[in-house]
C-alpha cells in the first residue's frame, strides 16, 4: 500500500509525467518500425522523440502513428479480391464488412 502511495505521488510530478509518457510512445514507436522492417517498408522519414511537454509528445505519436498506417499495407501480402484502405480512421465499418466467405 505504501508503495503505491509513493507512485501516485511521484505521478503527480509533472516530470515524472512526461518521462513515463515518452518511454511508453517511445517504446510503441519502436515497436512499429520493428513491424515495418521486418515485414513491409520503413519510411525514410525518421521521427525524433524530443518532447518537451506532453502535448508536443502526443504530436509526435500521432505523427509516428500516421506514418506507420501509411506504410502498413506494404506488410500485406495483396490479393487481386481485396485491398486495405489507411486513408483515416473511421469509427463505423464500411458496408460489406466482413467480407462474404
């Protein structure tokens, strides 16, 4: 119990904040050039995590994000029947979807 209490508190430090978030969105970030390089194609464009409040790293998540979908299909091995659109989010499926066996 009261190391918990000591992490909330230490949470509450608005450096401590921003070290936790970078590491998370570094290590996501890491994660998804990993998955483009061993299986589809890295972009040349390289982002740089150098943070130095929380909204300029949750830009720089969504950019390493926009990139990584961007580039998401070359992972897919394309079959003439079907093909992925990445052009954005969308919070309801497209008709049709799953597709008919």
């Amino acid at each position: 119990m009261d190391a918990r209490r000591g992490q909330y508190r230490l949470f509450e430090l608005p450096g401590v904040r921003l070290y936790l978030a970078r590491e998370v969105i570094r290590a996501k970030v890491h994660n998804q050039r990993v998955m483009l390089l061993r299986y589809g194609d890295v972009p040349e464009r390289v982002l740089s995590l150098r943070a130095g409040v929380l909204t300029e790293l949750l830009g720089i998540e969504g950019n390493a994000a926009a990139l990584y979908f961007e580039q998401s299909e070359s992972m897919l091995q394309q079959r003439a029947d079907w093909r992925f659109d990445w052009r954005g989010r969308n919070r309801r499926s497209p008709d049709g979807w799953p597709p008919a066996r």
